[in-house]
C-alpha cells in the first residue's frame, strides 16, 4: 500500500522519469510512443518484452536507445540456427594458476550477465538454445558445472521476431512466450513519422541521449509499482478476464469455445494486475482503475490465447477475441 506522503511523492518522480526517458529516447526513435511506453511498463514491472514486427521499424535500435536512456549495461545477441547454449551463458575454461602451477575451471560470462540483453530474432535458434533463456528470464540465474551464476540487478530479455518469415525459424514454446510479460506489436509509421524518419536518417547529424535513470533508481520505482493499491472490484474484473477464457470451463464464454484452443492462466492474472499498476503510474494517478487493465490486456494476452482451425477459417484475430473477453468481462463486473 501506498505511503501516502513518501510513495505519492515517488509516484510523481515515476511520471516525471517517464517524460524524461520519452523524450530521449524521442531524439533517436520516430514515433513508436505506445511501444515505448509498454517497454517501460515491462522495466517497472521487473519483467520482459518481446517485440513483433517486420524488419526495418527500429526494433533493435529501440532498446539500445532505452539501454542508453536508463544508464544501464547492454548486450545484443543476434539468434542464428547455429549457435549455441553457451554462446549465451558463457562457459568453463581451464587455466592454469601462474603461483601453484595447478590447472582450475575459470567461468567465463556469456552477454546474458547485463541489465538489459537484446535477444534479436530469437526465433531463429534451435528449442535447445532459446532455452538458455528459460532459466535466466525465471529464476534470474544461470546454472554452470553445478553452480549458479545470479544475473544483474536490474535485469531484463527484451527480445525481437519477425513475423512474416518462416524459412529456418523455431516457433517459441508456449512455456518460454509465458515468460514474458507483454508481446509488442511494432507497426509501421504514420506518413508524417516517415518523413521525418527519412530526413533524420540520411542527415549528417546524430542524436546523443542522456541517461535518465540509474539502476538503483529503476529498483526503487520497481517497489513503488508493486505498491499501489488495487481496488477488489478491479482484482475481480481482471480475473474475470483470464477465466473467461479458459475453453471448455463452466466460466468460458460461447465465442471462447467456439474460437480459443487454449486460454491465459494464472501468471496472466497476475501481470494483468501488476501492469495495470505501472500503467496507472505512468499516467500519474496512485490507485489502480479498470481502464488501466484494459489498456494492458492486449498486448498481455496476445500470446497467451491459442486460435483454432475454426478461427483461423473465420479470419479471427487473436486481438479481437482479446476486446470480446475485455467486453464481456465488463458487463459480467457491471451485473
């Protein structure tokens, strides 16, 4: 719960960081304000974010700009069908101790060991090497020759995948997409933003961003989401949401069963609430409303919601059924 002189005081810092950091990363990136404003959701969430587009919107340049903006250290690692576990986590050597002349296993770091690691089109590895991911997005650690190597504090995957290609790609296992906390849709510009685009990019001058936040502030406004206050009548609809989409439950409702193989689970509750509280303290209010879980359904569920062959026929998208079940779960609240 809220503090309700310290932690309003830190809520309006939140905001105010979050201007700040907008309008940085707005010197490199054209646009994009809605996809911005989910990574930084995810950041105060203590979460990850995979982002879908087709190439050439800035994806990667987008989270080298935000690593940049947030003072924090940064690594890409480009996914290609050959690489391997260790090309992520890093591996054992043997060397040998110049005084005692005996031989010893050094462990040398792999580029997960940062705050924010790009995992660039992370479809095009092998199940084996996306799952090098698993344990560190989880458990927030590595386990190497029988020893566990924490990750930095902060720490966060944001990764990318196109969407279009299909030759050499290994689909995300259902199990690793629930990890993260939003699936980012990353669309094309307006007219206006691709001109602009187009002026700046083939200019001979270039944009430097300043660092906002440091990693010790990012902790602390990490706390102070978790703090706001969330009302029961909210808890209810948000919950409302996930059961109703659960296929073939007393709870799921008719378009569910004739459209979703598959429904969200528990974890989707959850991060339903928790993003609603950083979306609530980015646009600076200190208690969480229904329109806040709205605003974050989307793009929380849009990978945790299975289509059918039934759907698919229909040409039904994942993001329709998404409104259906925000809709529903309202008028079931308001009854």
């Amino acid at each position: 719960m809220l503090d309700a002189a310290n932690d309003v005081e830190m809520v309006q810092k939140v905001r105010d960081a979050h201007a700040k950091l907008r309008q940085e990363i707005g010197k490199v990136i054209i646009g994009q304000d809605q996809v911005v404003d989910q990574l930084l959701m995810a950041i105060f969430c203590r979460s990850h974010a995979l982002l879908m587009g087709v190439p050439g919107l800035a994806k990667t340049l987008m989270v080298s700009s935000l690593a940049q903006a947030l003072e924090l250290s940064f690594k890409r690692i480009q996914f290609t069908p050959d690489l391997m576990p260790s090309d992520i986590t890093g591996s054992e050597v043997i060397q040998d101790d110049p005084d005692t002349r005996q031989r010893m296993f050094k462990f040398l770091p792999g580029p997960i060991f940062a705050n924010i690691v790009l995992a660039d089109e992370i479809n095009r590895t092998p199940p084996k090497t996306q799952a090098a991911l698993l344990e560190a997005m989880q458990e927030r650690k590595c386990s190497i020759g029988g020893v566990d190597h924490k990750m930095k504090d902060p720490f966060f995957v944001l990764a990318t995948q196109n969407p279009i290609e299909q030759e050499g790609t290994y689909p995300l296992p259902e199990a690793q997409l629930d990890r993260f906390l939003f699936l980012i849709k990353v669309d094309y510009p307006t007219d206006a933003e691709e001109e602009l685009i187009m002026r700046q990019g083939t200019s001979d001058e270039k944009k430097t961003i300043q660092p906002v936040l440091s990693g010790e502030d990012i902790i602390m406004l990490q706390h102070v989401v978790r703090r706001v206050p969330v009302s029961d009548k909210v808890f209810h609809f948000a919950k409302r949401i996930t059961r109703l989409s659960r296929p073939g439950t007393p709870e799921a409702a008719d378009f569910v069963n004739k459209w979703l193989t598959w429904g969200a689970g528990p974890r989707a509750s959850m991060n339903l609430i928790l993003a609603a509280k950083a979306h609530a303290v980015l646009r600076g209010s200190n208690h969480v409303a229904g329109d806040d879980v709205v605003a974050v359904a989307t793009p929380i569920l849009r990978h945790r919601l299975i289509l059918n062959f039934s759907a698919q026929s229909e040409g039904i998208t994942v993001d329709e059924v998404i409104k259906k079940l925000v809709r529903s779960a309202a008028q079931t609240v308001a009854a």
